[in-house]
C-alpha cells in the first residue's frame, strides 16, 4: 500500500458500536491506512481534511452473507466473473468494506482468484472473506473432511457448510478438519440451529423462526447467528447478531426485529467478532480505517446508510 | 463514473485542437457532445439546455488515443510467467489494472493482440467493458496467438499445476483453416498470428524463424476474409515480412527487420505497419528485464530476448530508417503488456525518436489507426464521430511528450477522468 497524507474527518457525530450510541463532534485521523487518533479536536497538520460536520461516521460495515456469484455459473472465466467484481464494487459503494462469501456454486476457486483481485487493487471492491465453496449435500459424509482439507489447503478464509439433517458429531468433525478456521452452517429448521450450536460452530446462518427454548440454548453458547429471510426470535436479547447481505430487505429488515443501534452493531462490532477481524468494527485508534458517514442519525433513520456520503477503506476514500 | 453514459450533452472548451488528421493545430474551439457523439465543433457551438461545460481552455484536446497492440492479460511484473502458474479467471483478473491505466492514460480503444489463454477471456473482457462492470478502453480482441509447431505462440516450456495451452498451436492448411472459423465462432474481431519468432527465446522463437509456409498463411488469411475478419501478423525478419505482404494481410505487427525493398513492398501493397518500437527499446534497454524481475525470482528467464535485441541493434535502427522515409501506413501499437500499460503513450515518443514526423506519430494513433481498424467513426474530432476526447498540457506537435500528459479523458460521452479544476 502506497504511503499517503493523511486524512482528517471533522465529523458532526460518530456512533458507537458498543454503546449503542452518537457521540457528539469529534476528529477522526487516518494515517497508513489506520486511524491514529479520535479526539474532539486535532490538529490539521499536514492533513487532508474532509468536512463531515453534517454527518455520522460509523465503523465500515461488514457483510457476512454475501452472495457475489450466481448459481449459473460455469467455466473458468466468462461474464460472472465481472458480474461478481461489480457486486463487490457496488458492496463497496453501499458502505460495506468487508464482505464474507460463504461459498459459491463455482467448481473452480475464483472466489479466491476475486478476493486476490481485490486485495491486489486491481480492481475496487469489498475485501472478501471466502469459504471457495459450499459443502453440500452433493458431498458424501464420507468426503467431508477431504473437502474441508482441500478448502483450507488452496486458501480459504472460512468453512461453508449446507447440509440438511446434519449431526452435530458431522460438524465437530468439519470444525475439528477446519483446524482454526471458522465454520458456517446454513441452518432451517431450530433442530439444525441447535446442532450447529453443540457443535459450537462459528456462525449459522438461519432463516427460520427460533423457539424460546432454542433462542435460551443458543444465547447461552457461542455460535453467532447470521438472520436470513425467515429468521425470527422470541426475544433477540442474548443472542449475537451478525448482519448478512441476503436478507432482502438489508440491514433496515434486521433493525426491525432488534432495534436500529443494536442492527448497526450486528454489522459492525458483532460482525467483526464472529468472523474474529479483531482489527476491525470500532472507531477507536489503532483499528483499520474502514469507515463510512451518512447524512443525518442513522438511528433516527436506518435507510441512510444504503447512501453512504463518505466510503473509506483501509484510509482511502472510495467515494 | 465512467460506467455510466451521460445523457446531459456536454460542451468542450479546448484551448487548442489537434483533429486527429492536422496537419495544424486549431485553437479556442468548442465541441458539443450529444448522445456519445460529437454535434457540433467550431469556435463556438450551439448551448442546449442543461449542458454542461468543461473548461480545457488550458489544454490541447485530440481524439482518445488508439493502440492496434497491446496485451491486456500480459502483466509487466510477470510477463509469460502467469500462463501456466494461475487460473484462467486470474489471468482476466490481472488485465483489468493496465485496461484502466491505459484509458486513465488516454486511450480510449484498444486492439489485444491475443491473450494468455485457451480460454475465450479477452473476448469477455471485452464484453465486460462494453456493458460498463470493468473500466476500460473499447477493445478489438484477437482471442489467441496462432502460429504452427515451435513457432512464437508456443508457451514456455513451463510445469505446473494449470498445465494448459495457451491455445494457438496450429499446422497446415485445414486445421488452420479450422482455427480461424473457431476463433471468428468465439468472437474474433481481428485474428493474429505469429508467422516468425521473436528475439531468439529459444530454438524455433528467431526472428528469421518462420512457423508458416506461405500456403498456409494465405490459407489463413483468406479463411479470417470470408468472415469478414483481418488478419494481423507477427513478422519480424525480411522474409516473414514479405510473406505477410504477400498473403494479403491488413496489419504487419513489428516488421522490425525489414530490408528497404521489402518496405517498398509494404508501401506498394498498402498495407499497414504497427512497428512498436518502444518495446523493442525497452528490451534494448534491458528496462523490461530488469524492472520484471520478481522477489520471488519469477520472471522472465536471463536469456530473454535482449541478447537477441543487442546483436541485431544496427539492423532494427536500419530498418526504422527505411520506414521512417516510406509512405507506408503507420499504426500505432505499443505491445504494452511487456512493459506498464500506463506507458503505452511512450510509443508516440519512440516513433519520434525513430524519425517519424509528430504529425504523423499522432495520426497513426488517431486517424490512422482508426483507418486500419476499420472504425470509421473513431480517430478524428468532427461531427457525427463517437466522442472519444482526451486533453493534454502543452503541444503534441511541437512536444511529442505532452502526450504522456493527459489528464482529460472521455469516452463515447462519458467523462472518465477530469483534469484538476475541469
């Protein structure tokens, strides 16, 4: 990364993940793709400045569903793979600068070949966490822990599992193959959630209704739960909450089962941890300068930060 | 962005115009740019309602410049290094960097002049572009590097993991006949062959080597003609020269070695030379080997072609001369790829220093070029052609450097990039 002057946000409110809360004006420094300093008031310097002084800064989002390829796709190059770099552009320009793709129907490994195209800059785009692909019912049992070696080996980031009617002695045996790297399991149905979350599984994305007593099991173990279309609780409080992309009606249909703040830490500080980007998801000095401001309070009015006015990645400005 | 058309018309106000023909440079003239293309170009223009007006009055604004040679997929940190180490989609992956570096540069259309794989992937690069998901400059795509057995399209000699062709290994007359109409089916614009070799790579890749009897070239050629399709070719010493005269093709790639009669041939015959002479100096150089060299000791082999190069310097400077003092066609290609495609302009400057007119540097990466591509409405600035404008500081004809300073660039209407203060 080249060595840039840096930049001076002189932002009207931040929010903060943690709190659940704006704070008042403050001063955001990014230097070397880090933010140096957060105070009140700093001084210029040598500093570009950018007024935000009508605007919030909030952490860059992180998108943990991401579907960037289609299930059409075949061949080793063609059209989708432009199609994919365009999703990831347009992620970018939403405000999302981390974007985890949990598997693609693509045999070969292109999600890695886009995550290092972007990495790369050779073209712009979210930075892609990649589970290359989904471990599917097309796999026997028996082939399961070759397919996860094989995922690990050729670079992934993350372990994708789909499997309907899978045991949690299937899924300590992914996690235990996975060797480190985090696991997701798409679950539907509350038995599934509850084997993922024995299995203690990083994440699971869910897109069904969770009873009381699975919500009360889950909340008591470790697993984070990506919400698809589908999902519902009784009661949100206790469970962690990852914002993922395939909900339809994005991070505005996750606010209105938990509350605007509590869905802008799901994508920001609650993201970060699950997929462990301990660099990540605060404004805070020291962390990766992933930021983006929106006009106005987010909490008043979610639908902002589809239109993000400011979009920072790795202390660049993107737009 | 670039990626979307500008439906409000736009008003140029340049300082001085270079037409893309000449011979003079015009001054304050303003140009209206309606739906991609130019309206009107005088020294005032027509206002229509919600125009927008771009003040160049500082700058010299010419065409969007043309390269007839480039290898998008080519990286210069890796040359032919990738063509068995990465995946297909990665070898597409690596061009989209020089394609933007050469539309931010200036150029607005570009012939690839084959690819680095069997795939059809230039050809869906190009697609890609033309629907606005990658930035980039219009391309024509010869998909593939056709020549026969040990020929220049050989790929290295290389083992690994996507152990693949790179996909235009072809001898005879019928299966050469076949390769065309399979490279027209997946969306040939151009064909290209390499009918010698290059800089002695190795046994079979010398620039009096020859991979094509004269059969099969025309067998070639004349097959790509019943498409509707040219045929540019790699020629570098005299004979492969005259043989490519000879076949009819449009384009000779190089003609590094020609003798003065051969380039009275060329002349006589009409057809076009795309010397690229800077990437010949650079090779002389040794500025490509060193600068490719990679940390990982990757990169072109030591005996790479400058050897070659250094030996035959005095010939190469004898035949720019011949060229230089013809009338023969001139195009301008810069076999970037080989070397940053953001330096492509450089080629504008080695065809200077090689003797050629400015003027006549400059038509052959406008008017020129746009002749040999057969776009007619490219190359020039006058109404009804597709507004492809760049702007520069100072004077191509009188600097032939101020090439290298463009910082104004629009394509067919849409403004890619704005001069600070524009």
């Amino acid at each position: 990364m080249e060595p840039e002057p840096g930049l001076l946000l002189r932002c009207g409110r931040l929010f903060h993940p943690q709190r659940l809360e704006l704070w008042g004006r403050a001063d955001v420094l990014v230097k070397d793709g880090t933010i140096a300093s957060v105070a009140p008031r700093i001084a210029t310097g040598d500093a570009r400045v950018v007024d935000l002084r009508d605007c919030t800064l909030l952490p860059g989002l992180i998108d943990l569903d991401a579907g960037l390829l289609s299930d059409q796709v075949s061949g080793d190059t063609g059209m989708w793979l432009y199609e994919a770099l365009a999703a990831s552009r347009d992620l970018l320009r939403r405000g999302i600068t981390t974007a985890r793709v949990p598997g693609g129907a693509d045999k070969r490994w292109s999600l890695l070949d886009l995550r290092r195209a972007i990495a790369e800059e050779l073209a712009p785009g979210a930075e892609l966490l990649v589970a290359p692909h989904l471990l599917d019912d097309e796999l026997s049992a028996a082939q399961i822990g070759r397919a996860v070696e094989r995922e690990r080996r050729n670079g992934a980031d993350w372990i994708a599992v789909d499997r309907r009617g899978v045991t949690a002695d299937e899924l300590r045996a992914v996690v235990d193959s996975a060797a480190g790297l985090p696991v997701a399991v798409a679950a539907q149905t509350a038995a599934e959630i509850m084997v993922a979350n024995d299995a203690a599984v990083r994440s699971a994305e869910v897109s069904c209704e969770l009873d009381a007593g699975t919500a009360a099991a889950v909340a008591k173990g470790s697993t984070y739960l990506v919400p698809r279309d589908g999902f519902g609780a009784p009661d949100a409080v206790g469970l962690r909450l990852a914002f993922g992309g395939r909900l339809t009606g994005g991070l505005a249909q996750l606010a209105e089962l938990t509350g605007a703040a509590p869905a802008l830490a799901a994508a920001t500080v609650t993201a970060a941890a699950c997929a462990s980007l301990s660099d990540r998801g605060t404004i805070e000095p020291g962390k990766r300068a992933d930021l983006i401001a929106v006009g106005g309070d987010p909490i008043a009015d979610i639908a902002l930060l589809g239109n993000p006015s400011v979009v920072i990645k790795q202390g660049r400005l993107q737009r | 962005m670039s990626d979307t058309k500008s439906v409000q018309p736009t008003i140029v106000k340049a300082g001085a115009v270079f037409d893309g023909v000449g011979p003079d440079l015009r001054g304050p003239t303003e140009i209206l740019v309606i739906d991609g293309r130019i309206a009107e170009i005088d020294g005032t223009v027509s206002r229509p309602d919600g125009a927008e007006t771009i003040d160049l009055s500082d700058r010299t604004v010419s065409p969007g410049f043309i390269d007839c040679h480039i290898h998008s997929e080519l990286t210069p940190t890796r040359l032919l290094g990738t063509v068995h180490t990465e995946s297909s989609a990665m070898k597409s992956l690596f061009a989209l960097k020089g394609l933007k570096e050469m539309l931010d540069s200036g150029f607005t259309t570009v012939r690839d002049a084959s690819g680095l794989d069997e795939s059809n992937s230039t050809v869906d690069l190009k697609r890609a572009i033309d629907i606005g998901l990658i930035d980039g400059p219009r391309m024509l795509v010869a998909p593939h590097m056709l020549s026969g057995t040990a020929g220049h399209g050989e790929a290295p000699p290389l083992d690994s993991f996507y152990h693949r062709p790179w996909g235009g290994i072809v001898d005879g007359v019928d299966p050469i006949r076949a390769k065309v109409r399979h490279e027209v089916l997946i969306g040939a614009d151009w064909i290209k062959v390499s009918l010698s070799g290059f800089f002695g790579f190795r046994r079979g890749d010398g620039p009096e080597e020859i991979c094509w009897t004269q059969d099969e070239l025309n067998a070639c050629v004349e097959t790509a003609r019943d498409y509707g399709v040219h045929t540019m070719v790699h020629a570098l010493g005299d004979e492969s020269v005259r043989r490519s005269v000879k076949s009819g093709a449009r384009s000779i790639e190089h003609a590094s070695l020609a003798s003065a009669e051969t380039v009275k041939m060329i002349e006589d015959a009409g057809t076009y030379v795309v010397p690229t002479w800077i990437v010949t100096e650079l090779f002389q150089s040794g500025a490509v080997t060193d600068v490719h060299k990679m940390p990982s000791g990757e990169g072109p082999p030591p005996e790479m072609p400058q050897v070659g190069i250094f030996l035959m310097g005095d010939q190469l400077a004898e035949t720019q001369k011949h060229i230089a003092a013809s009338d023969v066609k001139i195009a301008f290609g810069s076999d970037a790829g080989g070397f940053p495609h953001g330096e492509a302009w450089r080629e504008f400057v080695a065809m200077v220093n090689g003797g050629i007119s400015p003027l006549r540097a400059l038509r052959a990466g406008m008017s020129t070029a746009a002749e040999l591509l057969e776009l007619p409405d490219h190359g020039q600035l006058k109404p009804g052609m597709v507004a492809d404008i760049v702007a520069m500081q100072g004077d191509p004809l009188k600097d032939i450097e101020a090439t290298g300073r463009v910082d104004f660039v629009m394509k067919q209407g849409a403004i890619h990039r704005r001069s600070d203060g524009a």
